[in-house]
C-alpha cells in the first residue's frame, strides 16, 4: 500500500491505475478504524480493481470544538489495518492540503430538507461538513464507486441525494452496520465509554429490535413505543436526542400505507453520542 499526503500525489496515482484499465472503488473514513471500516474495505476489494482509501478528521462535519480535538487520531495503526485488508492507495492529508483557504472561506456543499432533519437537527452544520468533503473527495479521487456503512444512514442518504442531484458519475454502495456480539454498533466514539457504559450501551440497538417486534406484530402505536423506548434508555443511564419511525426511501415520517421502514435513533451515553438505526419491512 502506498501512502500519499498531497492532491497532486494522489492525482497521479489514481490517474496510473485508470491508464490500467483498473476499475477505482473508494473507502472515505476519519480514521481509528475498527471492523466495521474494513468491512467497508472486504466490499470495495470484491468489487474494484484498485482501492482507495483516505484518512481525514474533517473539521467542517464537527460543531462541538472539544468533540473535534478528542476525535482519536491513530493513523500508524490504521495504515497496518488498511493494508492488511488489500487497500492500494491511502490519502492522508493534512487540514491545509484540504482546505487551503482556511476553513471560514470554503465552498459548501449543502443538500437542502433532509441535512436538516435528525441528526441534522441535533448537529447544526454537519451534514454541510459532510457533503462538503465527500464532493470534494469525489472530485480527487474520482472513483468507480465508494462504499459507505449503512449504520450513518442519514449521512449514506444525504450522500445519495448529493451525488443524484449533481449527476456525479460514483455509484454509491451501502455495507451493513458491524455489530459487536452483545448487538452494539461498531463506533469510533465506543472508545469513549467506561466499562460501566460500554456494558449499558447494547441497551439502544435492543430497543429498536424490540420496536421494529412490536410494528411487524401489526402495533401502530408509534409515539407510545418511543417514550416507552426513550424511558428504558433513560434507565440505563442514556440521555435522550432522537428516536423516530420512518419511510427508509424519504426519511420522512412512516405512514401507515409506509411497508420499507427504518427506526433511526440516537442517544447520549457519558461523553459518547451513539447513533444507530434498524431497516425492517412491516
């Protein structure tokens, strides 16, 4: 694997395997990677013929300054990880290499409705940071096709969005969220909790199965399943944020014509914001 810091390195490296007909799959992360990434990867490898990977903590995605100066940082462990799992070319670059002109004076880019929503909500300008860099990080590599875990499945949403409603040549591919034995979803921000809270934190993930249990028994009771799902992680030392029912297509409210749902949750646990969500038919 080869390790590149600069857009014009990285430019000349993908541009040597396209002159080899090779097909360019992409695996965009923030680093601290854990399985749930590098399944990512196992997917890009099955279906590329040159896989591209970069490491970029992207200040524009964060809106909380502590959050974003505590964000692991661990790229010697991730570049042995990467390679390990066949990556070809890992981008590493430094916030100046990305953002030149200072992070105040960067284009945005934004897709409107639905960055606003949810974690959206929650997280003012973070769905901007996101669409702002993946377009860009599009734009470098110029792959195939990237591959993203489903677990952020608004951010694999917006992403969609953005790349239809700019004509953007990249097939997007979703990979199923990496969960750990106990039903926890595989996050970075896991390394955050205690013993105590990493044995409380399946709590959220049991709470949507036991919902999506109740909706596929024919129950339409929606809003008496999320108070009573927000009282149980309560209980289990979670600080609420969100928890809604929606159309997996839309994300908008589920209807009761709606048979594609998706559960979409997050909570607060210690110093932890855990997001999850649960697809299911009814």
């Amino acid at each position: 694997m080869k390790t590149v810091t600069t857009i014009t390195e990285l430019r000349a490296a993908v541009s040597e395997a396209r002159t080899a007909g090779k097909k360019v799959g992409f695996v965009p992360t923030m680093g601290n990677l854990h399985q749930g990434h590098l399944n990512l990867l196992i997917k890009a490898r099955e279906i590329s013929d040159f896989v591209v990977s970069s490491i970029f903590v992207n200040p524009l995605q964060f809106n909380n300054k502590d959050d974003l100066e505590r964000y692991p940082r661990t790229l010697a462990e991730d570049q042995a990880s990467l390679e390990a799992f066949g990556c070809d070319l890992l981008f590493a670059p430094a916030e100046a290499e990305v953002y030149p002109n200072g992070r105040e004076s960067q284009t945005f880019v934004e897709v409107p409705e639905i960055s606003y929503m949810y974690c959206g909500a929650s997280r003012p300008g973070h769905f901007r940071g996101v669409s702002t860099i993946v377009n860009k990080l599009f734009n470098l590599v110029q792959p195939d096709l990237a591959v993203f875990g489903r677990k952020d499945f608004q951010q694999l949403h917006v992403i969609r969005r953005m790349v239809d409603d700019l004509s953007m040549p990249v097939e997007i591919i979703g990979v199923e969220t990496a969960r750990a034995d106990s039903g926890l979803a595989l996050s970075s921000r896991n390394g955050y909790l205690t013993t105590e809270e990493l044995a409380a934190a399946p709590t959220l993930y049991a709470q949507l199965c036991n919902m999506r249990d109740q909706i596929q028994a024919g129950s339409k009771e929606f809003a008496v399943m999320i108070v009573k799902a927000n009282e149980a992680l309560e209980a289990a030392g979670f600080k609420r944020d969100y928890i809604h029912i929606v159309n997996r297509n839309t994300l908008q409210p589920a209807a009761d014509g709606d048979s594609e749902l998706v559960i979409l949750a997050a909570a607060y646990l210690g110093h932890a914001r855990l997001i999850d969500n649960l697809e299911f038919d009814r």
